[in-house]
C-alpha cells in the first residue's frame, strides 16, 4: 500500500454549547487549525499508533489485534456501533486500557482500536503490518474538537484502508474548498516537520507531498461521521455529535437534536481565539451541567430555552451580513456595524447563560474583562471550565494591544 495523509479541520462553537445536548440549536463552524494523519505499511507484522498531543504512543503485535477482532469484530463495517463489554475487558485487563479513567491518551488508543477492528476487522491478517501517525496544531482540551479531528482522520484511514470508500468515485466527484477539505495534498511546513519527527526518516517516500491523497464526496463522508461519533462517544461518554460533524463537513452548521443542517448563506468571520492554558475534561464538565440540571430543572430549562433563542437571533444576523458582503449595492437599512453590535449583545448573554450553568472560569472573565476594555464581546467556546475563548473581530479591528496583554497575563493565541 502507498502511504495515506487524511486531514481533518477543528471547530468552534458560536453558541449552543451544553444546550446542544438536551436538544437546543448550536451553531458550529470549522477552523483553520488541522489534525493529520499519515498511515503507512510496516514489515514487522506489529501495529503502532502515535498521536504526539496526547503523548499517545502504543503498539501491538498482529496477533494481539486479532484476539481483540475476533471479540470486537463487525459484521458490517457499513453500520457503526459501540464497543463490545468483552473488547473492552480485554483492553483493561491484557493491555492497560481502561477506559474509566479520563486520561485522553487511553481514551484516544480505545477509540483508535475500537475503529480499527470493527472497520478493517480481520483485513489486518493480511497486512504485513501498519503505522498511523497523528499531528495537530489543535491545542488539547480547549473546546476547539481535537479529538474529533483525530476521530474523524481515523475512521476516514481505516474506511479507506478497507475499500469501504472508493477512492476513484472520491477522487472524480470532489471540489475542493478552504475548509471542507479534509483529505488534502497541502501540508503546512510545521506540520511536515512533525510528522517528520513523529515516523523518523521514510525510507521510500522522503517527501510527504507525494503521498498519495484523496478526497471524499458528501454521501461518503456519512459514514465517516456516524463511526467518528462512536469514537466520540468512547472518549467523552455523552458527545452532541457536532463536532465529528462540523470536523467532517466544514463550513458553518446548524445542529439540533442529532440532525445537522449545511448553512449556505453564512459570512465569512474573522475571531480571535485565547487559550486559557487551563485544562479540562469535556466529559466531567457535561456530566457537571446533567447534575446542575437535575438538581434544579426549574432553574436550568429557561437557561437553556434563553441559549435557544441566542442561537435563533444570531443565525438571522449572520444571513444578513453574508448578504450585506455578498451585495454590490449598500443597503440604507442595514448597516455592518449595527450587525456586529447585535452580534455582540448575543456573546455577552451566552457567556452570562454558561455561566449560570456552571462552566465558566476566571480565566474565561479575565479574558471575556480585557477584550471588552476594547469594544470586544468574548465568550468561551466547546465544554468550558477553561479551554478557549472566542472574541469577534470586526473588519479592521486592531487586536496588536489585545494580543500583547493576553500573552503577558499567560494565555496562548
């Protein structure tokens, strides 16, 4: 087999977070931050995956994958699912993976195994042997979906890898874009280096640009988001399902109740995202609001309800500025900046909603305190507790004496 490269984009979270998952409208769009993946042959019958974000780095002899297929296997890897109890107990006890802990390296090879023998299943006695490589410029535990990116990149490999997706129709049928590409031939320089530095010295391919690529059409990427989902759901328990969504298909997305809607008419946003430096699990923080919720359903449902309607407000207000950047002529009765301010408000009350759900952090109000000292409206974005933060910029915004404060206070842009 010719080596692989499969790429896939991070997201961020304009609203809906937490709200998401007890049924409410989240807006969603892709970033300009990737994972990727190289997958190539090895000669020692041993199957090895690295993933240097996450320190993840395992390997396992042929046949100890094989144990774990004949408990695991699919009958169709066309229809994704969970994780057999007899997989998982031969994880925990043969191999050190329990996935009851929330270390994101045992949950990453988890979901990486799950993937592997249920897609490529009993296909690997054939092969001599396999090495996946995964690189990010996603920060981990953030709020910006790396692990969905990692997700998503393997269950796309491992398609690939078993002729589930054909790579000629993919090949025929793809447009490329700026963001919905996730099997692409452009590899940032950095990103070379680390791969580079992740697989040593290719001993026949020493230039990563010619790998083999290809890319994937609509009705095909389907199948890669439902088996990404069940690699989620390993990793954070009860996911929403829109970020192996936003991952997988781009642009920007509106998603409600599992159903996600493709929008058309959405502009193009400049932000500024803050790192916090501060970690978090997304599992224990959206176990955090269900017991918030619980406890106080009276309190929480309007809370939610009020994120809802946010949601709504700023889809309307996005259509109008892609209509306003879209048009020729201007409009007396619409105004960009009057857009901007609106869109404003509704970051301010979604940050003071999240609040109220209990997931924001100082670190957030530092951040949400010094951007609006400059007119910026900041809120976080994903599960909160820490992670990213997410400012609006407006066209022309001068953010050099923003940046400058952040950094010295210790966040990362």
């Amino acid at each position: 087999m010719e080596p692989l490269v499969v790429s896939a984009p991070g997201k961020v979270i304009l609203h809906g977070e937490h709200a998401v998952v007890f049924g409410k409208t989240a807006l969603a769009a892709a970033v300009d931050l990737r994972t990727y993946l190289i997958v190539r042959p090895r000669e020692d019958q041993r199957v090895v995956v690295n993933m240097s974000t996450v320190d993840m780095s395992y390997e396992w002899t042929r046949e100890d994958v094989m144990e774990m297929v004949t408990l695991n296997k699919s009958s169709d890897g066309n229809n994704p699912r969970s994780p057999t109890e007899a997989f998982l107990q031969l994880l925990k006890t043969r191999h050190g993976l329990d996935v009851s802990m929330t270390t994101p390296k045992i949950l990453a090879a988890t979901g990486f195994l799950h993937l592997l023998t249920c897609i490529v299943g009993e296909d690997i006695s054939k092969m001599s042997g396999l090495e996946f490589c995964a690189v990010s410029n996603l920060p981990v535990s953030a709020g910006l979906g790396s692990s969905a990116t990692f997700a998503v990149c393997m269950a796309a490999a491992m398609l690939l890898l078993s002729d589930r997706i054909c790579k000629e129709a993919s090949t025929k049928q793809f447009c490329k874009s700026e963001y919905d590409t996730y099997l692409e031939d452009i590899i940032p320089e950095e990103m070379k280096h680390k791969l580079k530095e992740c697989l040593g010295q290719f001993s026949k391919h020493e230039n990563i640009q010619s790998f083999q690529t290809v890319a994937l059409p609509e009705e095909m990427k389907c199948l890669v988001c439902d088996w990404s989902f069940q690699c989620e759901r390993l990793i954070h328990g009860t996911p929403s399902g829109i970020d192996n969504s936003v991952s997988c298909f781009g642009g920007m997305i509106k998603y409600t109740s599992g159903k996600m809607t493709a929008l058309k008419d959405y502009p193009v946003l400049n932000v500024l995202l803050t790192n916090t430096c501060v970690p978090r699990s997304t599992k224990a923080m959206v176990a955090g609001v269900k017991e918030r919720y619980d406890q106080f359903p009276q309190v929480i449902k309007p809370v939610l309800d009020s994120i809802q309607a946010i949601s709504e407000h700023c889809e309307a207000e996005l259509t109008k500025l892609h209509h306003l950047q879209s048009s020729t002529t201007t409009s007396v009765n619409l105004s960009e900046a009057d857009i901007y301010k609106r869109l404003n408000i509704l970051i301010d009350m979604n940050q003071h909603s999240l609040n109220l759900l209990g997931v924001g952090h100082p670190q957030i109000d530092v951040v949400c305190k010094v951007t609006k000292e400059y007119g910026l409206s900041s809120k976080l974005t994903g599960a909160g507790g820490g992670g990213c933060v997410l400012t609006l910029l407006p066209q022309g915004v001068k953010v050099f004496i923003i940046l400058f404060i952040l950094t010295y206070m210790g966040m990362k842009r």
